[in-house]
C-alpha cells in the first residue's frame, strides 16, 4: 500500500465524522498547516507516525511546539522503543483506523452539533 493511503483514510474518517482534517508527508508541512491563517481554526491535534520522523526533524518539532500547544499523538511501531519528545499519547501499531479515530475523539471531542460530514 502507498505510503499516503493510510493517511488519506484516517483523513476521510475523521472528516465524515466532523473533523477538519488534513495531512502532509514530513513535520515540516504540519508546520505550515499549523501556522495561523485567516478563516481556518486553530490546529487542535496533531498525528505523528515515528517512522516518518527523521534526525532533522528535532528542530521542526520545536517550532511546532512554538506555534501551538495542540496534543500530540505518536503512532509508533510495537516492537521498538518510543522516540523521545512532547507526546501526548503514545499509540503502537497496527492499529485500525477506527481505533484511531476513536483515540482522536477522547483527546478532541466534537460537540453533537459539529458531529456530521464534512465533505
């Protein structure tokens, strides 16, 4: 399976439950995405997968964690050790992506009347 259909099925999940989400292939895209901009709301979590994060990217997660205070979630793979950083919660894989929307949910509850589709 190609690396960005996973997350384009955990986008479309979340988003037919209500979530505004999007995606992007390396931390330093989330930096843009988490960047204040005019009629967008405020990154509220952000999902990282361990395996994408590279030695480079300690620096990008520091200015992350400068533009917003959003819960990080660490998917990381079941049989190594967890990467050090700000995590908020730590999930090991393979996980579904209904689980993981669920996970989602406990950290970032959507109001009844924000629960509906997106797109």
């Amino acid at each position: 399976m190609p690396a960005q259909w996973p997350r384009a099925l955990l986008r479309a999940a979340l988003r037919e439950v209500g979530y505004d989400a999007s995606g992007t292939r390396a931390l330093k895209g989330a930096l843009h995405q988490a960047a204040s901009e005019a009629g967008r709301g405020p990154v509220r979590l952000v999902v990282l997968d361990q395996d994408a994060l590279t030695a480079a990217d300690e620096r990008h997660l520091e200015a992350l964690r400068r533009i917003t205070d959003a819960p990080i979630v660490l998917l990381a793979p079941v049989m190594r050790g967890v990467r050090e950083g700000p995590w908020t919660r730590v999930v090991r894989r393979p996980i579904s992506i209904g689980t993981l929307v669920q996970v989602i949910e406990t950290l970032v509850p959507l109001a009844a009347e924000a629960r509906h589709p997106i797109d």
